[in-house]
C-alpha cells in the first residue's frame, strides 16, 4: 500500500504477464512453452475428465494452447494421456510460497513427477536471486484469485470497453498507463473473455491469475534480482505458474527484460 493506505496499481504484475507472453510466443521458447502446456491439460483430463464442455480447467488449458498455436493432434494428445487412453507420465500438483528481494510475496504452482527435485531446484532459485523460500501459508493471502483480461490502449476506447465488459460481469477497469486491466471473479471471467472477443477487441492477455492485494516498488539491484528470479521459475520445466506482487516502473522492466 502507498502511504495514503489506498492499494497501489498492479501494473508490474500485468507488464510482467504481458511481456512473459510475448517472449512466449517466440519459436525459442515454444517448446518449453507446449511442454507445460501439455502438462496441464493432461492433469486437467485426469482431474475432471477428457471432455472440456463439462470440465473448466481443461476448457481453459485448451485455449492457452490454442492461443500458442499448438496442433490439435498435441491436444488430442495430452487429454488422452489425462484419461489413461495413452500411457503417459504422472505428474502431481504442487504449490510453494517464500518472500523475493525487498521482502516481495511470490507464489508459485507446479506439475512435477519429482517434487523433492522442485523444491531443491525452487529453493535454490530463491537463494541465488536474494529471496527465501518460505512456509506454506506465507504469502498466499495476500494474494485473490481473479480472471485479468489487458487489452492495449491503441485498439480499444475506455468507454468502448466498459460498455462490453461492465454487463457481461466485470468488476473493475483499470487504467495502467498504455494498458487498460479487465477485473473480474474468476467465475465471471469465462463470460467477459467470450463478450470481448465477439466485440471483436484484440488483447495482450487473458486468463485466471493470483492478484495482488498490495505491491511492493523495486528499482535498482533488487529490481535486477526479482526480474531473474521470475525469469528463472517460469523457465523451469515443472512450474506452471508464478505470481508475485512487485511493482517496476515499466521502463526499467523493459530494460530488464
């Protein structure tokens, strides 16, 4: 919180989401990128059944996938190996919280089939980038579950967007400078992503995340050391997910990154 106790923007998280995507999507990284993916629409279909009508996870797993352009046959793929129609490896879920440089919350979920491996690998992270790994509980109610759609300010109007997004259930519009940020619960978000896009609105980002309640402002080495940190988790095999509450100014995390 700034010192009139109101909660700070959640710009770094969105920016950071925003640029993690784009990097995403470079053929470098697609690999790394359609492994996870397929990981977490094998555990959707083992969990809730191989059919994305009546299971949410995987509905959504599938559209992450979609949205990287991985092949229908891949898809097809992973759920067969979630309902045991094809031998596939077991993967379990796991979830560990611990505090990044300046004291920042960091939460991070994980599909593994080793989780003595991830925690040491996690735990090490942490330490190399000036963090701790903490116990469970520690940061994770500082956290909500929300659905987030940004969408750049060049394609759409805020009077455009909250015309679209205000009735189908959205909670809130922000303005975070070149981005406007869509709130919603995680309920509600199925049906504001399917409103925007039969307006035909173009976005940076949609999907189910941890917000932060409050931020903490990194510049400086500390800012350097959070950005490696994210860099590292989200580029290890057996996370999913990262979510964390710091606030870089945007031009320092372009420089960053």
């Amino acid at each position: 919180m700034n010192e009139t106790g109101e909660v700070e923007s959640m710009s770094g998280h969105s920016k950071w989401s925003s640029i993690k995507h784009k990097k995403g999507a470079a053929d470098a990284r697609r690999g790394k990128v359609f492994t996870k993916l397929i990981k977490e629409i094998t555990v959707a279909a083992r969990l809730g059944g191989g059919d994305p009508t009546g299971n949410p996870r995987l509905r959504s797993a599938i559209a992450a996938a979609k949205a990287e352009n991985m092949p229908k046959e891949n898809i097809e793929r992973g759920i067969k190996k979630g309902t045991g129609e094809l031998e596939g490896i077991h993967y379990e879920e796991a979830s560990y919280e611990g505090y990044g440089p300046g004291g920042v919350a960091v939460l991070i979920d994980c599909l593994t089939d080793n989780k003595n491996r991830s925690v040491a690998d996690i735990k090490h992270l942490f330490e190399r980038n000036g963090g701790s790994l903490g116990e469970p509980g520690c940061v994770s109610w500082l956290f909500e579950k929300k659905g987030l759609i940004a969408l750049d300010k060049d394609n759409v109007t805020e009077e455009q967007l909250l015309d679209v997004v205000l009735e189908a259930g959205a909670e809130d519009v922000k303005d975070e400078g070149t981005e406007f940020e869509v709130i919603t619960s995680s309920s509600d978000f199925e049906a504001v992503k399917k409103a925007v896009d039969k307006a035909g609105l173009s976005y940076e980002l949609a999907e189910i995340t941890m917000i932060p309640k409050n931020t903490v402002r990194l510049e400086g080495k500390k800012a350097q050391q959070m950005v490696n940190l994210m860099q590292g988790l989200e580029d290890h095999e057996d996370v999913s997910h990262v979510y964390a509450n710091f606030d870089i100014p945007d031009d320092v995390m372009e420089a960053l990154s």
